[in-house]
C-alpha cells in the first residue's frame, strides 16, 4: 500500500498499519567509512601491541649480559619501557573515561571495560618485568683451567680455577681486581684469599660444589663471580701421587667419608694383586 494512501477502513474497523521493516544492509555494499576506520584503527592498535610485547621478550633475552657494547641497550630499553608503563597507564585512563561518558546500558560497559583490563594488565606487567629483568647484574662465571676432560673428574682430584673471562669484562670497564675471597664448597666460608687470578683446589670426596669468588674491585666495587662443579665418582687415595719402587705407600679410603658419615663405616677389603 502506498504510504500516502489513507488506511482501509472494514465494518468500522482500520485495518492495522503494516509495520515497518529494518534496515538490512544491502549485499554487496561496502561497510560504511566509519566501521572501516574504526576497524584499521583496532587492526593497528593490536600490531603495535604485538610489537610492544614482542621487543620486551627478545630484550629480556639478551640482558643482562657482560657484554660491554650492551650497556647502551640496556639505557635504551629502561628509557624505552620506562616511557612504556605510563603511556599505556594513560591509555588505559583515557579509555575508562570514555567508556564512563558514553550513555549505554551497564552491560555494555562492562563489556567493554572487560576488553581494556585483559590488553592492559599483561602489557603493563611485562613492561615492569622487564624493566627489573634487564637491569640485573649480568651473571659472571668461573674457568675451569685443569682437568679440561670430565673423565678426570674422579676425588680425589685436584680443580685450577681462573678468571681470566672476568678479568677481561672489568678490564672494558676499566676496573681491575685487587684481590679475591674464595669458597670451594659453597658453605659460606673463605678458604683462601688471593691476589692472583687463578687458584688450585683439592675436592677430596665426589659431590656437587658452587665455587664462589669474591672479587674486591680498584673502584670500591665488590663481584661474586660463581661456577659449579660436578664430581661424579671417587676412588682410594694413594700416598705418594708418584709411588717409587721400594718405597712403601698409604692407600686410603678415609677422604671418601665426611665426619657424619664415617661412623658408619665398618670395614673395606684390599686386593693388592
């Protein structure tokens, strides 16, 4: 019926006006200019959160490192994720405000609410995570100069620890070590201090040791360089290293035993043939 030709009247009776259809959008007519930027703009603000993210784990792989060529990476990504954590701080604020102002229903608001909480706490929390991964204190470990095969690795045996590697990362620094505060077994305990860069150890026993070397720097600064060693077996000891004919030798198993243990010792038997 056409929509200005009055309605039809029936035994006193107005026919009821046809309702209205909607508006569905035609097939094959493209999205409005609108939809299309509001769906780059959402399409842009998930790449770059990618991105965001993505520069924080590889920077997190790589520092902290001895390296001194990173040293100007680390100021970049503290500079970088620093910024980071109040941009998105602000983002998240910018985006509540707007969602409060619009005049929509409550479910509406928490939906959209909802969608701000899971980008923004991951993306804030992995910018705080590496801002305090990064600027650790790099790792600085301990050479092993003798025995250089693991088959030689049978107590008792006797371990040359160097810090050559470190020496040369204080040296691009321009630090030089004054002198060194050794713990063989990992009690806590110094056994020897030393000036020189390389030390002799005797592990009498197989076990599980993490060697620590404190190093007392020019500049007042002190490192604790680590390294852990692993003996696997152990066997008798001979007095002397070096046997000569005719002379008599001690063989002992005495060493294999620490003082809670040898109580519960009770005999060995010797085949000498």
């Amino acid at each position: 019926m056409p929509d200005n030709q009055p309605p039809q009247v029936f035994d006193g009776l107005t026919a009821p006006l046809p309702k209205p259809t909607p508006d569905v959008p035609t097939p094959g007519v493209p999205p409005t200019p609108k939809k299309e930027q509001h769906r780059a703009a959402t399409m842009l603000f998930y790449v770059v959160t990618a991105l965001y993210i993505g520069a924080a784990f590889v920077l997190m792989a790589i520092l902290p490192s001895t390296d001194p060529t990173l040293e100007s990476l680390t100021s970049i990504g503290t500079l970088f994720f620093g910024l980071g954590v109040f941009i998105w701080l602000g983002v998240g604020v910018f985006a509540l405000l707007r969602i409060m102002s619009v005049k929509t229903s409550g479910r509406i608001q928490r939906i959209a609410l909802l969608r701000i909480l899971i980008v923004e706490i991951p993306v804030v929390a992995i910018s705080l995570m590496t801002l305090l991964l990064i600027n650790r204190e790099a790792p600085i470990g301990i050479d092993i100069l003798a025995p250089l095969t693991a088959d030689q690795y049978i107590a008792p045996v006797s371990v040359t620890f160097g810090t050559q590697t470190a020496n040369e990362i204080f040296a691009a620094k321009r630090q030089s070590v004054i002198k060194y505060q050794w713990d063989f077994e990992g009690d806590g305990k110094i056994n020897v201090e030393t000036a020189e860069p390389q030390v002799i150890a005797y592990y009498p026993r197989e076990g599980i040791y993490r060697i620590t070397a404190t190093a007392y720097l020019n500049d007042g600064t002190i490192k604790v360089l680590t390294r852990t060693l692993q003996i696997p077996r152990s066997h008798f000891a001979v007095d002397p290293n070096d046997p000569v004919i005719n002379e008599p030798v001690t063989f002992s198993v005495s060493h294999m035993f620490t003082k809670e243990t040898e109580k519960n010792f009770v005999k060995a038997t010797w085949d000498f043939d």
